[in-house]
C-alpha cells in the first residue's frame, strides 16, 4: 500500500474529529488511524502509535485511500465555497463510519409503517372502532384486521407511532 496523503484541511478537521468531546471513540480511533498513517507512512509504527491492531491500520488506510476520488471532489467542492466545514467533516465521518452490513430485511415496508400511523392520525369510531381514542393493542388489531399487516407487535405499533411522532395510549 502507498503512502496516504491528507490535504491541510483534511488533517485540520480530522483533528478536530478526534479533539471534539462529543465525537464518537470509534471515529477518535479512526480519524487517530488516518492521521497518524499519514504523518507516518509506516502501517507497523502507526498501528503501535495508535494502540491498534495492524489488520485495522491497514483497513482503515486502505478505506481512506479507495475514498481518493470522493476526498478530492469534496476538497474542490470546498476550496471553491460550495461546501461548508460542518458537510465536509459529515462527509468525513461517513468514510470513517462502518460499512454497511447484511442483515434481515426489514419487516414491514415503509408504505406498510405509514398506513399505521394514518390509521392512528383516524378517529377510532370512523374506522369502526367503539372506543374513544387509540391504544397500541387496539391499533395492532385494526391494522390487522384491515390488512395492513399479516401480523405485528404492541411494541411494534408504538416504535413506528414514535417514529411518526404520533401518539396513542399504552395498554
């Protein structure tokens, strides 16, 4: 692997990732890795200056460098004024965030999860509900029964009434 090279701004924000209180440790360590391997150059020093392992130096090196095309269009976008310090560091954190992983597909659809919140955002008697007002457990039955959903949680209900930031009572 060559030597990585970080622009002047890059290593300014960088330290300042790694300096900020309220940055997470994993980006610290991250943001710690690139600017040490950079001054560096040496993957066995930096791992030892860094506390790392040497497989990690080298991933997160390999990361920045295979992100060269993305940091330089973010450096012109900067330089010229047409980025602003706090979007160039998110774009920095987000190639030093983890990847994306594989994992089980989501549940319910998005269209799924905004029919339960309008069906709460009803009044409960226009649906033919007899009651008053909403509870999770009659939502999850009501959005069930009108096929909705084949099956869902109380839990479930309240997460996606809280994502929508749309309430019912707890039962």
């Amino acid at each position: 692997m060559n030597k990585i090279t970080i622009t002047k701004t890059q290593q300014t924000l960088l330290s300042t990732i790694t300096n900020a209180s309220t940055s997470p440790q994993h980006l610290v360590h991250r943001a710690n890795i690139i600017l040490v391997g950079s001054a560096i150059g040496n993957q066995f020093v930096t791992a030892r200056q860094t506390v790392s392992a040497r497989d990690t130096v080298h991933k997160w090196l390999l990361r920045w460098q295979s992100a060269y095309d993305e940091l330089e269009q973010l450096e012109t976008e900067y330089a010229a004024g047409r980025l602003s310090e706090f979007k160039y560091t998110r774009a920095l954190t987000a190639i030093l965030d983890d990847a994306p992983r594989p994992g089980h597909p989501p549940t319910f659809s998005e269209e799924q999860k905004q029919r339960i919140i309008a069906l709460a955002s009803e009044k409960p008697e226009k649906e033919g509900v007899p009651i008053d007002a909403w509870t999770h457990s009659t939502l999850q039955r009501a959005a069930i029964d009108k096929g909705i959903v084949p099956t869902i949680s109380v839990a479930h209900v309240g997460r996606f009434l809280k994502e929508g930031h749309t309430t019912a009572t707890q039962e």
